[in-house]
C-alpha cells in the first residue's frame, strides 16, 4: 500500500481505512496493555497518535521504539476517543526501519535552548521548531517565485563564481586551484592568477546586481535567488557569511516605481505566509514570540513610511537617544539608529531614501545635488535593514567617472559600463535578504536559526 503523508491522513479523516504512515517517534507512553506513539514525518507540526494493543503486539517489540526511532505502521485509522486528536491509528504490525538509542540520541527531553540545538545543527530539522522554519523557508521561497512569475519577471541565473565586486566592499571569498602554500608568482613576486583555473583572479559572488542588470535591459524584468558570499568579519545576529538573496531588477522603473514593488513583494510574502503556515506560526508565536501574529498583520495592513536619509538623520538628532554610534549627516546608520526610526518614532516600517553617495555602492543613480544618490533601503522592526536597493546610474559619462573617482579597475568593468554606451536606460533593483525576511517571520531573532547550515566566521560545520 502507498504511503500516505501524515499530514495528508489528519486533514482527510478518511477513517476506517487501512493506512501505512512512515516516521520518527516524538514520544512514547502508556501502561501495561496499551502504548501511545506520537510520530511526526515531517510534513506538518502534528503528530499522528499511534495506539498499540500490547496483546497484538509484544512489549518486547515496542522496546525499541523510543525517541527518534524511525518506523513504519501498518494499521487501521480510526476516531480517536481522546483528546488532542480527531483520528489515530490503530497499528497492526510495526517495522523498525532506525532505532535511537537513548543513551546517545541528543533530543531527548522537549524544549532545548536555541543555542545548544545550533550545536547540533545536523538534528535540528528533528525538532518541533526547526520543522516549523524549514516548512516557512521553503512556502517562502515559493510564494517569491509565485510572485515574480504573476508579475512578470523571469528568472535569471547569475553566476556564483564571478571576477567582479559588486558591493566594492572587497569582503569575498576566493576561488582558486592554485597551491597556496607555493602559488605561482610573477616577475614581481605577485602571485600570478594567469596560471589559475579561469586565467585570473575569481572569488564567490556578493551579490547577482551586474548580471542581473544585463538580463533587466534584454528582458525588461527578472529576478535572481540564489546563494551570496560575504568574507566580512561580522558577528551579529543578522550577519551570515552565507545567505541567499533576491534581487529583482526591472527596466523602466525609477525609485518610486522601485520602491512601490519593494513594499508590494513584502507585503505579498507577509500574508502568504499568514495565509498558508498557519499551524507553524502559530507554533513560533506561542513559543518563542508572542507578538508575532500582530507584527505581521501590522506590517501586511499598514503603508511603509518613505522618508529621506537627511530627515531621518534629522530626527535621530532630535531624538536625545544616547546611541552607540555616531549619526551626523554622512554617517553610515547602524541597525541602532535604523530600529529607533522605526521601532520608537514611526511603530512601521521605514523606506530611507537619497542617501549620501560616499555610503553607498558606485552603481546608484547620481542625484543632481551633487551630494545624494538614489538609493533605498527597507527598515523594518527588530531587523534593520532588510532591503537594500537603488534606481540605477543610466549615464554612460556619470558612471565611468564614478567608477575612476573610486579607483575602481574599468578593465575589470568594461562589459558593465558596456551596457551604458548601447540602449541605455532607467532601471532599479534591489536585493532583498531571504535569511533576515525568515527571521521577520518566523519571529526568531539569530539568523543562524533560519539557516538549516549557517556559515558564519569560524563556524562551517555540517
Ligand atoms: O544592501 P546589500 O549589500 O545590497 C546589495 O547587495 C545590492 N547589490 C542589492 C541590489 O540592489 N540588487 O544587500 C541586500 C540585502 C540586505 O538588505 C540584507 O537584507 C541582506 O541582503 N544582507 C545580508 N543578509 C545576511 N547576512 C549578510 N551578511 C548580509 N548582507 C546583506
Ligand atoms: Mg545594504
């Protein structure tokens, strides 16, 4: 017989029916004549209660079903007198496909800490938590292909291996063949990349903008979902040396037209996930944030505050917070400052714009103040910064001269600035970092506890 997803058997209540179900035991209790398995199979928070008659089955069969042993029922799904659960099966023979011994499964008890799970990241998807984010990520990654697909824009693969530095941050990981221990090394003594694997300098890519800007002026939208890499030496809760981005890029819409598909895409994402995990945000918010519900609500119900960077600066000036950090006009803002603006003054989430040119990327589109540039980032509550975006410099002439006023190398940026000199035009994007939107929804606040794998300094285990 086929199995059945365990999910699928609680939410059809087809009972009286012979069922197989497949799974890991959460628990196991009861007395003399009768055993209560609860198994879980991953496909929802539930678990199906198993009821053994210990005149059908012996004690001695059941003993090795304990916590975290994997089984396979045979039996027959019935009403459930007891509480908790409409149905539960009735089993008639148990096959033990794993068993678990309890002296060294490490999740035994219920309600490990956050931190000793991430110790033993390679169980996690085990527990009753780790199975309600996993399930999130994944309706997340749908609804955003969902999203773009509506919308259309198509979806564009960048490469992961990539000579260029987007950001201009020089916090990548290099990729190479050589011999590091003895590179070769050219008449200077300069290791010498022509005798690398691509015949040049290669690292993993920060962000898929540049390419994916290419793909906007052929096929006017796209978006890219994919892996990024930063080498920077962060140890936050909202840093991962790992995480995956999306970034749309569309010709033909400037700022506002950027920022009104930023709000829209969030807010589409927010109540999908009201909408479709249910069970599991009910399950984050009863136990790990109980304001969960309402955060999410409020952000799906109520407009983004679009605010420029010179007036953000001005109230948190004004604000007579003592901050860590320093917040004069052309400073960098700290998640600090970002959470005052949005979590003290506004209570919403904030658009900052025109930010000064000196903070920001090469790539933003020059205000005609000579100072700004077109740049946006998405603030929201107990995150920061969750977006990061622009209108583009569609300049030939702006562009070249922002990129030599940065010293930045031209002849690494040629085939970029190539897109310049032949059927120019107004573009945005902005890239949107799917670990820290988990972390918004889910209510969880370190990113090392959306990731399934989290890579963070010193840490690349599993
Ligand atoms: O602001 P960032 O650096 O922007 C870019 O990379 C642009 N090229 C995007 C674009 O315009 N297409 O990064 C974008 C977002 C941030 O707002 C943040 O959500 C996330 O990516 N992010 C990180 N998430 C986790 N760990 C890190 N180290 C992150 N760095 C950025
Ligand atoms: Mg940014």
């Amino acid at each position: 017989m086929k199995t059945q997803r365990i999910a699928a058997i609680l939410d059809s209540e087809a009972v009286d029916t012979d069922v197989v179900v497949k799974g890991w035991v959460r628990t196991k209790r009861g007395n003399k004549n009768v055993a209560f398995i609860a198994l879980n199979d991953g496909s929802c928070m539930r678990n199906i209660q198993v009821v053994v008659d210990l005149h059908k089955i012996s004690e001695e069969t059941l003993k090795p079903v304990t916590t975290g042993a994997c089984l396979r029922v045979d039996g027959r799904l019935v009403r459930s007198v007891g509480a908790g659960q409409g149905v539960e099966v009735q089993a008639e023979r148990i096959e033990i496909y794993g068993t678990a011994d309890p002296e060294s499964y490490p999740l035994q008890k219920k309600g490990h800490s956050l931190e000793f799970l991430r110790d033993i990241a390679y169980l996690r998807p085990r527990t009753n938590t780790f199975g309600a984010v996993l399930r999130i990520r994944h309706a997340m990654a749908y609804a955003i292909h969902e999203y773009f697909n509506r919308n259309g824009f198509y979806y564009f693969h960048t490469p992961i291996i990539t000579a260029s530095d987007c950001e201009g941050a020089g916090a990548m990981f290099q990729v190479t063949t050589l011999d590091v221990a003895n590179p070769p090394r050219d008449e200077q003594g300069k290791v010498d990349y022509t005798k690398d694997f691509f015949g040049r300098a290669c690292n993993l890519t920060v962000s898929g903008q540049l390419e994916g800007e290419l793909g906007a002026l052929a096929l006017g939208r796209i978006y890219t979902f994919g892996p990024t890499f930063r080498a920077e030496n962060s140890n936050t809760p909202r840093h991962a040396s790992e995480f995956w981005m999306i970034e749309p890029e569309a010709a033909f819409y400037e700022l506002e037209d950027n920022m009104e598909l930023a709000e829209d895409f969030l807010k589409y994402l927010i109540r999908y996930a009201l909408e479709n995990c249910r069970e599991d945000l009910e399950f984050m918010n009863k136990m790990w944030d109980p304001g969960l519900f309402e955060r999410l609500e409020f952000v799906v119900k109520n407009d983004f505050k679009r605010l420029d960077y010179t007036e953000g600066i001005e109230i948190l000036k004004a604000s007579g917070e003592k901050f860590e950090f320093p917040c004069d006009w052309g400073c960098d803002l700290q998640s600090e400052h970002e959470r005052y603006l949005v979590e003290k003054h506004f209570k919403c989430p904030v658009i900052l714009i025109n930010y000064p040119k000196e903070i920001k990327a090469f790539y933003m589109k020059q205000n005609d103040d000579g100072k700004t540039v077109r740049g946006m980032d998405v603030l929201f509550p107990g995150i920061g910064e969750i977006i990061g975006g622009s209108e583009r410099e569609a300049d030939y002439g702006k562009l070249r001269a922002r990129v030599e006023e940065l010293g930045m190398s031209e002849r690494e940026l040629w085939w970029y600035l190539d897109t310049r000199r032949w059927g120019s035009a107004p573009h945005s994007g902005f890239g949107l970092g799917f670990d820290r939107l988990l972390m918004f929804v889910t209510g969880l606040t370190n990113i090392r506890d959306v990731q399934p794998f989290p890579r963070t300094p010193q840490h690349a285990d599993f």
